[in-house]
C-alpha cells in the first residue's frame, strides 16, 4: 500500500510540473516516466548488488509462510469468486468506454481540454465543475490517455482502487486482530458491494477516494497500536493519504477529519504538547498535494474550493442529523417491490412530523423531494452508478453491530471499537453537513469499504461458522446481478458491451443524442472546419464530440465560447482571445427552442443558423459560409 502511496504523490508532483511548463503532453510524459522507471531499475539492481542474498532470503521465508499457512477450502472457493468479480469488472472496464453522465459532462472532458492546452490551467468554459473539481482521478486518466491515445483505460482508475480496498480491506481486519478467515471475509464484503461493482468500470471517483481512505485508516491504526511516538515515515504517508484523498473528491474531507481526530486523541496521549510536530508533517503533505489546485481555484474564485457550495445544509440541529441519517439510510433500503418502497417512505415521513421538520424541506434537500429509489438490481432491474443502493450490506452492518454490542466478552478489542465509532463518526458528519439528494448512496461507498473489515471481523467471531459462511455466498450470488446486468455497461443484455458499437455506448444514458451529435461532426468535416466553439449551456455533454473526432483521426480545436459564468473573464487571455471559430455548436434548451436566433455573435464575428440535428444547432461564419 506504501508503494500506491508514493507512485500517487510522484505522478501528482509530476504532473504539475509539466502543467507548470506547459509541456503536458506525449513526449515529455513519455521521458519523465521513462527516466523515473530506468532509475527505479537501476536502484533495485544496485540494491541486489549489495544485498546478492535478498532473493534467496524471501524465498525462504516464502516457502515457510506457504508451509505453516494452510488456506481452507472454503477459503479458497470465496477467494476464487472474489477473483471472478474482479477479473469481470476489469474486463467490462476495458470494453467499455467511460458513459456516465458526470463523465461526458466533466470527469472525460476536463482531461481532453488539458490535453489541449498542455496545462492544467483553468480555461472558459460554460460549465465550472471541470474546473474546480478535485481533479486527482482526471490526472491518472490524463497519463493513460496521453501515453496510449485513447480512453481504453480511463475506467482502470477506479477498478485498481476496487482492487486495492479489496485488499486494504483485509489488512485491516488482520490489523484488529482477526483470522485468515476474518480477512477473507472483509475482502468478500469490500467486493461485494453494489455500488462499488458498478462504479469500477466508470470514470467516477468515490472508488479512487475510498482507496486513499482505506490507506489511510490501516496507516493510522498502526499509528495507534503502537503506543508510541509515531514514525516519521508513517507520518508522511498519513500526510500523503490526506492530500491524495482531498484532492481525489471534496467529501474527502467528512471521512479524513474523524480519523485525524482518532490519531490526534492518540498521539496527545503519549507526546503531550510535542503532538504539533506531527501535526505540521500530516498537515504540510496534505496542503502541499494540493496547493497547485487550490491556487488556481483561489485566483478564479475567490475561494481555493471553488464555487460556493449549494450542497451543504443551510440549517443545523439534531433534527437535521436524525433527518438525514434516516433519509440517507432510506437511499439503501430501495427494492424493485413498489409496496415495500411506500411502507419505508411513508414511516420516514411519518417520523418527521415528529422531528418537526419538512420531509423536503429545501434547505436540506438538495433535490426536490424526497423518495425511496427502487434501487435493487435485480427481477430485471438493471442498476447504475448514481443511485444504486447497498440493501444487504445495509441489513448485514446493523446485524454485526448489533453482536458486537449485545455479546458479552471478558476481553474487549479496544481498537475494533475506535475504529468502528470513527467510521460511523465519517456517516454522521456527512449526514449532518450535506444536504439529501437521490443521488447521495454513491457518496456513502467510503463509508461501506471502511466498514467491511468490521464486519470481516464479526462474521469470523461468531460460533456458528455456518452462519457467517451463509451471509457470504448470499453476498456473492446477490453480486452477480450487478455484476452482468449493469444498465449502462451490460454484459447480458441485448445491447452488451460485446456488440454494441463503441461510439453508441458514450451514448448509453442519452441514446436520443447519437444521431445529431454524429451528424454535426460529419456536417463539419464537410466544410473542412477544424476550430469549432462549443455553446452547450448547464449540461454540456460534451465528451462524445472529443471521441467521435477521434475515431475519424482529425485533430480539432474546440473551445467554449458564448460563456456567461465567471470563467469569462478568461477568454480575454491568451491563447483563448486568439480563438475564432469557424463554426459553432450549440446545444437547444427548452427556453431556448422557443427563442430560436438565425444568427449570433461572438468576438465581432456573426454566425449564421446553417444546420439543425435537434436538439444541437450548427453556426456558422459569414466569412466562412
């Protein structure tokens, strides 16, 4: 886990040092990786060198650990299906293109403009979260994408972070002091998850940010255990974890704070007033990893995160946390069966009269009302990635919590208890400062990765063993519905991802804009107009355009024009004031259908209405047409 810790920060240093030069492109990052592996190379041969019985030594000790350990075989059948999940979701992965809605609108499309320019400087664009997003899962997908020269292994980023909780999972477990079979058992939960089975073949990033989590929690419960002063180097990668975390996903910072405040409580406990020397070392790491991104969102906003957030609830109180810790649950306990949705939704509106507080009160709602998702995927109910909920890990979290309270023992694991308050402490926090939206339960995977070593270690605790080896393969088997029956990315279904055109499935939440989309690209290379302006409004939708030039291997300029937000004020700077399009796309709202223009203007120049692939317009210059 160290080596994914360090391998992040080097290429997130990296990174920002080609941006800085402006030179973020395929011969500089091909040298600079080039040169960091030949020097990793020759380090490990002189190392062999001075050390010619290393070698000989870990295989020895090897041999030993094979001799004494003897893996069951109904450890090895779970392992083996663990394996099969993993090895499936990497291939849906691979084969398909990232199609989710965040992706097209910023996840993909911020990586192609940075491509463009060479630089991770904020551009005009009319839609802002490309640019103040924390952006560490784009710089992943931006090195693939650079070195390989297309988005095959954009989805790779959260499938190895699957693959590391999976893992980190079991490290942990192992950590609070249960059996090989304990961590088998987190590693089946880690795995198993919905949520987190859709969301490794996307671009999304609560994968990526659960990943640094998990690192983070191991890392600090070695802190903790050793009941002493920490280590420098376990401070650097705890520092490093903050950073990395933060700078994957701004809810980062509900699931860092109760873990600091863990380690902190701990290290007061034996360091007294020398604790802030750790402090300086964890929180410079976590500042410095982020300070590039920060600056550049501090010089266009006003504020180093961003725009202001319409996420956070504008009203306080224990009526709110109740509110929403029940609202959240809700967004988990969704089945395709209409009766049982009603009968949760009506008991969670029934307990709000009670809370004194409007079930969709807008002030917390973020959404316009409150409902129970059926969410389940399965009887033909084929879930995604933005609403899919955790049901049986739901039920299995409130039954391991509930042993672990009511059973009785002489000896109490004090770390299980820590650890456990502090992974709620993480639900909590975000309950009480985030606003209910439907779309929360992808924003919940952290907390359900970082509970699974809990559970691993209750599960291998109860007497019955063929209880806990029940749960489970039902865990296993409910996977696989998710697993083959993904709604955008399916692998049984008429349209899987085996037959279906690639350029189609961009497309796979909006099919209705293939057609127009394919068509403006075509009308434009007709005309020879490679500079094109993008007018595409709140919801661009954009990354397909990238793709389908790709396919017919032309290079293009495109650049957002017609901006009315605050990173207007950018296209006044070079190079973007020396753009001039030669045609421009825009994209037909509602409103705007019914305010139709033959003609617009941009920097001086008119545009004239020369093509519709409805809902997309096509302008193009006077001078040009």
């Amino acid at each position: 886990m160290s080596t994914s810790i360090i391998w992040g920060v080097v290429l997130t240093f990296i990174s920002e040092v080609l941006s800085q030069l402006h030179i973020l492109n395929f011969l500089y990052v091909l040298i600079t990786w080039s040169l960091l592996n030949s020097l990793a190379l020759i380090c490990q041969y002189l190392f062999l060198i001075k050390n010619p019985n290393y070698i000989n030594l870990n295989t020895a000790i090897s041999g030993k650990i094979k001799k004494y350990i003897k893996i069951e075989p109904v450890n090895k059948i779970l392992l083996s299906s663990i394996f099969f999940i993993i090895a499936t979701v990497g291939l849906i992965a691979i084969i398909a293109p990232p199609n989710n809605w965040d992706s097209m609108d910023y996840h993909m499309t911020r990586v192609v403009h940075w491509m463009q320019n060479n630089s991770f400087e904020h551009y005009p664009t009319s839609y802002t979260p490309q640019l103040y997003q924390n952006p560490w899962s784009e710089f992943v997908i931006l090195h693939f994408q650079i070195l390989s020269g297309a988005d095959y292994y954009a989805n790779l980023v959260q499938w190895f972070s699957m693959l590391g909780c999976t893992i980190g999972a079991s490290l942990i477990a192992q950590q609070l002091s249960t059996d090989l079979r304990g961590q088998v058992f987190a590693a089946v939960i880690s795995a198993t998850i919905p949520m987190g089975i859709l969301q490794a073949s996307s671009t999304q990033n609560d994968y990526v940010l659960s990943f640094w989590l998990v690192g983070l929690a191991y890392y600090i419960l070695l802190s903790v255990q050793k009941r002493a002063r920490t280590s420098w180097t376990n401070l650097c990668l705890v520092g490093s974890t903050v950073g990395l975390a933060i700078l994957t996903k701004g809810t980062a910072y509900f699931y860092v704070l109760p873990f600091l405040i863990w380690v902190g409580l701990s290290e007061i406990k034996y360091l007294r007033f020398k604790v802030w020397q750790s402090g300086i070392i964890v929180g410079s790491l976590a500042l410095c990893l982020n300070f590039p991104h920060y600056l550049r969102n501090y010089n266009l906003f006003g504020s180093p995160l961003g725009e202001p957030s319409t996420y956070k609830n504008e009203i306080l109180g224990i009526n709110v946390l109740i509110s929403n810790i029940l609202r959240n649950l809700a967004l988990h306990l969704g089945t395709p069966i209409g009766l049982w949705n009603g009968i949760i939704n009506k008991i969670i509106q029934i307990l709000h009269i009670f809370l004194g507080i409007d079930v969709n009160d807008t002030r917390i709602t973020f959404s316009k009302t409150f409902f129970v998702p059926g969410g389940w995927s399965t009887l033909g109910f084929p879930g995604n990635e933005n609403s899919a909920g955790n049901l049986l890990h739901l039920f299995l979290i409130l039954f391991c919590i509930s042993i672990y309270i009511l059973k009785k023992r002489k000896k109490t694991n004090n770390y299980i208890l820590s650890y456990l308050l502090t992974v709620v402490s993480t639900f909590l926090l975000f309950c009480y400062l985030v606003k209910w939206q439907a779309w929360n339960s992808r924003l919940h995977l952290p907390f359900f990765v970082l509970l699974s070593p809990f559970l691993g270690v209750i599960l291998s605790q109860i007497k019955k063993q063929k209880i806990a080896l029940s749960l489970a393969i039902i865990l296993l088997i409910s996977s696989f519905s998710w697993l083959f029956f993904n709604r955008y990315r399916p692998i049984v279904d008429s349209h899987n991802i085996f037959q279906t055109n690639r350029i189609e499935q961009y497309f796979s939440n909006r099919p209705y804009l293939k057609d127009p989309y394919v068509g403006v690209v075509n009308f434009l290379q007709s005309k020879g107009c490679s500079n094109i302006g993008l007018s595409l409004g709140n919801d661009p939708w954009e990354y397909p355009y990238w793709e389908i030039w790709q396919t017919k291997r032309i290079a293009v300029n495109m650049q957002h024009v017609n901006v009315t937000n605050i990173s207007a004020q950018l296209s006044n700077q070079y190079p973007y004031k020396n753009f001039i399009p030669c045609a421009i796309i825009t994209m037909e709202t509602k409103r705007s259908k019914q305010e139709k223009s033959p003609e617009m203007t941009i920097k001086g120049r008119t545009y004239i209405r020369v093509g519709d692939f409805p809902p997309v317009g096509i302008f193009f210059s006077k001078y040009e047409h």
